[in-house]
C-alpha cells in the first residue's frame, strides 16, 4: 500500500516538472516575440563605399526634394551633390540641407556633410563625421549629435548615436534619441546625465 502512494506521487511529480518546463519554454518564446516587435528599428546606417557611389544610376550636381501636404510646405531637403540608385529607392546626398516647416510660419534647419534619402518611404539619414549637427528648437534648447534620422511615417527624429542637448541652464547628455519637433518632446534613450550649466 505504501508503494503504490509512492509510485502515484512520482508520477504526479513528474507530470508537474514537465508541464513546468513546457511553460517555461512557451514563456521565453513569447518574450523573445515581444521583444522582437517592440524593438525600436533605425534605418540602415552602413556607409556607403566609393565603389558603390561610382555604380549609381545617376549624379546629380544639385538635389532638392521637398514634401508638401495641400500647398502647406512640410520639409525640403537640398543638396550640392547626389547620387541617386533607381533600384534601392535611395539617393546618397552630400553638404545637405534638410530645412523643417512648422504650421504657425516657423523653421527648423539642419547642415549634415552626407546623408542618404530613401524616395519610397521619405526617411532620410544625416551624418557629420567630426563637428555635429545642431538643431536649434523654438524653446530654446540645442541638440548636438554626430547623426540624425528622420521616420516620416511617424514625423520623428531619432538617433543611436551620443547626443547632448543645452539650454535653460542645462546640459543632458545620454545615448540615442527619438522625439517630434512639432512638439518638441525629446526622449534621450538610455545613460542620461543632467548637469546644470551656467548661463553664458
């Protein structure tokens, strides 16, 4: 009789550990899943090699390409050199000036040495090697940062890169950046710093 309370016990205690494990794996899978779609996607940001600017459809001396909605002006970008790949819907753009319109008549403008355009999605990509690019915001506030990426399916600006933001006797520094100029709401990524500057 004994035995047989036993036998039963190991087999229930069985029964629980692979049910257990069964869950557990199940568990993981799911997260794995909404890791992966809620991971936060940048476009590509690879350089492009001399060689594959040599194999372009097309160069261009000058570039502007600019986005309205009705007649109302939402963005222009220009450029003194471009080189324009029909089959990747792209253009990589060199000295470009990516000039942002505001609905109340205001401006935002942003110098970049290179950057790629892709001419599907409207995304575009700014790049400094050495001095950064600055945007100057209405609040007051400057942005400093190495690279910029504009999404136009959501009209946000984003970055992985470092970024340092000044104004209003701060100075932020942190890595990566998302936010909307309409709104000029900012969301440094991830290692903020907070100092407090003086006024100059």
């Amino acid at each position: 009789m004994f035995l047989c309370v036993e036998n039963h016990s190991n087999m229930w205690e069985s029964i629980a550990r692979r049910t257990l494990l069964s869950l557990s794996i199940l568990l993981t899978i799911f997260l794995a899943y909404l890791l992966s779609r809620n991971a936060v996607s940048f476009p590509n940001s690879e350089p492009i090699s001399s060689k594959t600017i040599e194999d372009a459809d097309a160069k261009l001396g000058e570039f502007t390409f600019t986005q309205s909605k009705g007649e109302a002006i939402e963005w222009q970008v220009r450029a003194k050199q471009a080189r324009l790949f029909e089959q990747e819907q792209r253009a990589v753009l060199r000295e470009v000036v990516l000039t942002l319109y505001g609905g109340a008549g205001d401006e935002v403008t942003v110098q970049g040495e290179e950057g790629t355009f892709n001419t599907a999605t409207k995304d575009f990509v700014l790049a400094n090697h050495e001095a950064p690019i600055v945007v100057q915001t209405r609040s007051g506030y400057t942005i400093y940062t190495n690279r910029l990426e504009w999404v136009e399916a959501v009209r946000e600006i984003r970055t992985t890169a470092p970024v340092r933001i000044v104004g209003h006797g701060l100075e932020i520094r942190g890595q990566g950046l998302m936010g909307r100029l309409s709104s000029e709401e900012f969301e440094i990524l991830q290692d903020v710093h907070v100092d407090l500057v003086s006024a100059s």
